[in-house]
C-alpha cells in the first residue's frame, strides 16, 4: 500500500509540475471593423482546440495582469505580460492573424507569434490568398494556420499539449496518397502543403508516377488517417475546389485517393488557370 501511495504522489506531482510548464497560445484582439478577420479569429481558436492546442482565456489573462487587452497593441501587451511571466514557469504565445493585401484581388492569411517572456517572434506563417469571405474559406484557412502554427512551435520546442501522444497522433504509420488527374504541378504544390503544415509528418516519398497526371506517394506520418483527410479536404477548399463537384476523395484501408478530371485546374495560384 505504501508503495502505491508513492507511486500515486510522483504521478500526482508529475502531472502538477508538468502542468506548470505548459506553454499556451494568447491570440491578440481581432480588427474591431473587419468582420473577415473577426470570423478568422473565431476558426482559428476552433482549430487550434482541435489539434489539442491549449489556447488561454483572454479573460483569464485579463485578470491576471489587472487591465483589459481590448484596445491594447501589441507593444502593449508585451509590456503588461513580461513582468507577469517573470514570475512563472508558463510560457505563453501571443498570435496576431490578419489577412495581408497584395496585388491580388485575394489577401493572403497570415499569423505572426510573438513569444510574451522573451519579445522574440518564434513563428511566422502565411497560407493560401482567401478567394472569397465564405465561412467555408475562412475555416479552411484558419485551420491551414492552426496546423502551420502548432508544427513549428512544436519544431522550436513549444509544449502546448499536456498530452505526449496529440488527439491527431498515434504510432508512425505508412499511408499511400494517389493523386489522379493531377499533373505534376499541382501535386508539387499539394505535396508542399503537406510537408509544411500538417501536423505529424516525417516525409513524403515518390512510390510510382506512371505518366504526368497520375502519381502515389508514400506518406510517413504519425497522424492518423482520418485526420489526414480532413486536412486534405479543407486544404483543397483553400484552392476553390469543391468535394464531389470538381474532385472526389477515397479512404481504402492506407490509400487516400484523390481523382479529379484532367480539365479541372487545381492550385491555380502556384500553377496557374
């Protein structure tokens, strides 16, 4: 009984101190008069929880440092939070999203991550330009960021899960992803998604691409395999293309198959109409 009670003290003190040392994202006020960027902020805190971020009350941060952060800069919230951090063991991320203006028609999502205790920016991140305000695009884009965010931060040695194994994760796993109808540009450009922002990746390796438009890789990946659909799917709204309208996907045991007609251009902004 002893013995067990030790053993059940380290647990609950492990967890406590575990706990003590995690590091949470801190999102920075929305544009008040952007409806677009409001909506943005909204996804992206849905899809940081959805990937087993842990995101931090504005509140809770509120009360803490004793002042709201409504019309607070970022400047400003950096000054509040480096004295209230000193004393902690948490680090705490603080991310400003936004949608960039280029020669585009089209603003490009983005996110900029400040770590609070240090002022250094640790992660930067843009995703594909919005074609549209659709709730649909939107979701899509922020979950395109969220996953960007939580890989580098994961790189950089961030811990802003209490869990070892992700809700996305499992064991490292071989999953084969067929890309037909897709020429070698447009699997090019889908590939470079998935090596960048999907959460889980190892690598990615060339199996057989028997002519232009038709290929299968091998893809190294600890997430499973219904959560690489997901991804892929809302990856594929960022590009315009509509499930069972302009292409279909396919779940067979470890394939993923996507399949779309010859005629029908996908990434058009890395390989053009």
């Amino acid at each position: 009984m002893k013995t067990f009670i030790i053993g059940l003290l380290g647990s609950i003190f492990f967890s406590l101190s575990h706990a003590s040392a995690l590091d949470s994202i801190l999102l920075a006020p929305a544009t008040p008069d952007n409806v677009s960027v409001q909506r943005l902020h909204h996804e992206f805190r849905g899809a940081l929880i959805d990937i087993g971020v842990n995101v931090k009350s504005r509140v809770f941060i509120e009360t803490e440092l004793g002042q709201p952060l409504s019309d607070a800069s970022i400047i400003d919230i950096l000054d509040l939070a480096k004295p209230y951090l000193a004393k902690s063991t948490d680090r705490l991320i603080l991310v400003e999203l936004g949608l960039m203006e280029n020669n585009s028609p089209y603003p490009d999502p983005f996110l900029k991550a400040i770590d609070l205790k240090t002022g250094d920016i640790v992660a930067q991140s843009t995703t594909l330009p919005l074609l549209d305000s659709d709730p649909d695009s939107l979701a899509a884009a922020a979950a395109a960021l969220a996953r960007s965010l939580e890989k580098r931060l994961d790189r950089e040695g961030y811990q802003t899960n209490l869990s070892d194994v992700k809700p996305w994760g499992g064991k490292a796993h071989i999953l084969r992803l067929a890309f037909e109808g897709f020429d070698g540009c447009e699997q090019e450009a889908a590939i470079q998604i998935i090596e960048n922002e999907f959460p889980g990746v190892i690598n990615i390796d060339l199996e057989k691409a028997p002519n232009h438009n038709y290929a299968i890789y091998q893809l190294n990946t600890t997430a499973q395999t219904q959560r690489i659909r997901k991804w892929i799917q809302l990856m594929m709204v960022e590009t315009g293309m509509h499930l069972r309208t302009d292409y279909n996907i396919f779940v067979n045991n470890q394939t993923i198959r996507m399949k779309k007609p010859d005629a029908v251009r996908a990434f058009w902004f890395q390989c053009g109409s």
